[in-house]
C-alpha cells in the first residue's frame, strides 16, 4: 500500500515540475493582461492575495499562465491538502461525472452521501452515536449547527470567542470577531450572539501561565451576567484561523466542553480549517483530548470541491424537524466522490506524517528568528498550520505593514504566503501535506530571508518580548 501511494503521489507531482521557477516578474505579463480582464468583469468585493492566474497545479507548486512555478504555502487556504490534482480525487470525481452530476439528495438518493457520512461517524472524536448532515459551505454549516442546537435545547444565544472567525454570511458574520474587511458596512447583524475571552497565550495580560484559568473564569462571568440558561450553543476553533493561528492555552478547550456540559449548552467545534489532517491528527481537538457535541468540517474534506458537515450526537442531529435540514447543493454528489477520495489518501498515516514533518522543519527554520530584540514575537501552530507573528517586543504594538512587506517579497520571488490576524500582522503557512521536502526547504528559506531583510529595513520597538 505504502508503494502505491508512493506512486500515486508521484503521479499528482508529475504534472508540474516541482521545483520553484521565476520566469517573468510576478505577477507577470499574462496575469496583469487577465487581471485587468478580470477588473472589468468581476465585482471589486473580492479581494486577491496574489493577482496571478493559475494554469496548472499539484503537489507543492502553482504554475501561472506565464510559466512562474510558484511555492504553495497556501492549498486554496487549507482546501488542496491532499494536494491540487491528487489522482485518487481525480479518479473518483472522473467516475460520479460519468455516472450523473446532481439529483439532489432531498429529491432522490445516491450511496456516496451516505458514505462519506459514515466515515465522518466512525472518524470524528467522540465515543457516541453519530449523526452527519452534509452541505457546501463552511459559513452554511456553521448556520446549520446553531439551528441543530437551537432545535434541541429550545435556547436562542450563541456564545464565541475574540478573534473568532466562522463566515461571511449575516449570522456567520455576527458570530465572526474581525470587522474589515468582513462585517464592516453590511449591518445590522442577528443579535443572540455574545462574545467571551480568548486563552490566547501570546496577549493574555497577566502572562500565559494564568491564560485558561482566567479566561474560563471570564467565560463564567459571561454566562452568569446573561444566564447560562438562555444559550444553545459555544462555538470555538480549536486552533483560530483567520483570528491569527492562535492555539488556546492548554487546558482551555477541555474547560471549555465542562463548562457547556455543566449548564446543558451545546459545544461545538469548528474545524473547517484546522480538520482533516492540516495539524498532524484528524482533527485539531483531538490535540486537547476533546470531542465536541457537534463537530463542523470542510475545505479539505472535499479535496478542492465544495462540501462541509456537521457531525454530532444522534439525538442532537435528530432534533431536527424533517425537512429542516438541506441544501440544492448540499452533498452534491461529485463533492461526495471527492470526499471519498481524500478519505483514500489518509488510509495509510502518510499525509498526518506529513504534516508532522512540515511543523518540525518550519520549527527549526523559522523558530530562532523569535528573539528578545525581533519583531517576529511569535511563532506558533501545530503540523501544517503554522503562523510567525510581527509586533514591537516589548509592547507588542502589531506590526502589519511587516507581514505585508515579508509577503510581498516572498511573492516576489514565487513562494504564495497568506497574511491573517485581527489586527493583519500574521504571516500563516497552509502548504499542502504532500510538499517535497526540498521544495518546503526552499521555500522556508525564502521567507526566512524576507523576514530578515525587512526586519533590517523597518526599525522597530525595543525590549523584552513577553514569555
């Protein structure tokens, strides 16, 4: 089994060279004549990391339509895990289309929606009975896991958390922490939403070392002043994606899931960034020893096709009225196919492996550039979710003109990084669990340079960083 897959990652890899290649500038002549093809076509709404068109992809290389091969740290953020042409998606996506594309599964039925919730119930962490619904987006399934826990409990609140991300529809965006550029001008928002700290280690004030205590003590004063009895739902990433990578402080999450089980409120998990893989377990909460009531997956789980779920306790998913769950496009079935794929490419330990792999070469190339004197104060993340953070040490005034400098010159020279955080000083690295070691290699370095040379070119705030 280990050669074939050996061989099936070879094949995902052959369709692009994997080696990093700066033909043109970047972005290059082709790219800049589309994008302004783009700029005139599409709603200015969207925004665009890198304005490159992408010609070809797979395993750790995005090749443009000017023939730059580019290093990708980024997998569609955290979608092409299993890399942007495996061959085991391929095969199965290549089949369901002969077969059919859609029949909608509250119309009529077809195995492969089944399967994949099957797996999502034997997989997820929990030793209960489960239950799966499937749906597209990740903001549709974190909609749906408040309308399973308001059903079940007959409460109405949700509690999150600082520096939560969950979405950009309306009740996704109340939920979500950052205001720009996600809920800036789109107001007002539903309201039964109710904020609590966040054990983040980095800036809790009194230090790390008293982070889950105060913070689970910040989270009872919440629920006291509201009554605990009034919300349905806790909702928290294990690790915070879009917030800034953050991992909670040890201990938190485990508190967390006594403190909703004490007062008979739902615990969720949102895992559509941090699941499937990206942080060397299945699943990010299994790191903390946690299982959630309802556990909420995507972006990887459907190898590059839109699917996410909701996987949970069998009387929860049950509490539902028939009819109350669904989607035209919920777990469509050339997703489900995909689905299936990826699950065929875990089976052997070889991608969670990889991603080991990747945390432990990030840590010994850029883990020495956090120093008492450095604008790096952070680096933080587990396996193939990872983040170096850019403040004044000492102060830790945020720096993000550093992160978009360090970007900008990574892109340069053809390695995609993605800048994040609540306050946009948060450099992540999403690369996809098949990269080659030569190439992570190749492109750590290059950001390892970026980041020096623009520490050497910004003057920064002095003092000792926060333990």
């Amino acid at each position: 089994m280990r050669r074939a897959l050996a061989y099936i990652y070879a094949m995902d890899t052959a369709i692009v060279p994997q080696s990093r290649h700066v033909r043109t500038a970047i972005p290059g002549p082709r790219s800049a004549a589309l994008h302004a093809e783009r700029v005139q076509q599409v709603s200015s709404g969207f925004g665009i990391a890198l304005p490159v068109f992408i010609d070809r992809a797979g395993g750790g290389i995005l090749q443009d339509v000017d023939g730059n091969r580019i290093i990708d740290f980024a997998s569609g953020i955290a979608v092409t895990s299993v890399g942007a042409a495996n061959p085991l998606v391929q095969a199965r996506v290549t089949e369901q289309l002969a077969r059919f594309s859609h029949t909608c599964f509250m119309v009529t039925e077809y195995d492969s929606f089944t399967a994949v919730c099957a797996w999502l119930n034997a997989h997820t962490p929990g030793d209960f009975e489960k239950r799966t619904a499937l749906f597209s987006t990740g903001s549709e399934a974190v909609e749906n896991a408040i309308k399973i826990a308001r059903a079940a409990t007959g409460r109405s609140k949700v509690l999150v958390f600082d520096d939560a991300y969950h979405g950009r529809s309306l009740l996704t965006m109340a939920m979500t922490a950052k205001e720009k550029p996600y809920k800036v001008s789109f107001g007002p928002f539903p309201t039964e939403i109710v904020r609590a700290p966040m054990a983040a280690p980095l800036r809790w004030p009194s230090g790390a070392e008293n982070a889950t205590a105060e913070a689970l003590a910040g989270v009872e004063v919440v629920l006291a002043e509201q009554g605990p009895d009034t919300f349905a739902a806790l909702v928290i990433e294990p690790i915070q994606g879009e917030g800034g990578f953050i991992v909670p402080a040890a201990g938190f999450l485990a508190g967390l899931r006594d403190i909703a089980a004490r007062h008979g409120i739902v615990f969720v998990l949102d895992e559509v960034q941090a699941g499937m893989g990206r942080t060397g377990t299945m699943f990010a909460s299994e790191h903390e020893g946690v299982a959630g009531d309802l556990l909420i997956t995507g972006k990887a789980l459907g190898g590059g096709l839109p699917l996410t779920a909701v996987t949970g306790r069998a009387l929860l998913m049950n509490a539902v009225h028939t009819g109350g769950l669904g989607g035209t496009y919920a777990g469509n079935p050339l997703a489900c196919a995909a689905a299936l794929g990826v699950f065929e490419a875990f089976e052997n330990g070889d991608l969670l492996a990889g991603a080991r792999r990747i945390e432990s070469t990030a840590r010994r190339v850029l883990e020495p550039l956090v120093a008492a004197d450095s604008p790096i104060v952070d680096f933080r993340g587990r396996g193939a979710m990872l983040a170096i953070e850019f403040a004044d040490c000492g102060t830790l005034r945020p720096r993000p003109e550093l992160a978009a400098a360090v970007a900008a010159r990574c892109h340069e020279q053809g390695v995609l990084v993605l800048v994040c955080g609540t306050y946009g000083n948060v450099i992540r690295l999403l690369p996809p669990l098949v990269i080659g070691q030569d190439l992570l290699e190749d492109g750590l370095a290059v950001l390892r340079e970026a980041a020096l040379s623009v520490y050497a070119d910004w003057p920064v705030g002095t003092g000792a960083v926060r333990a």
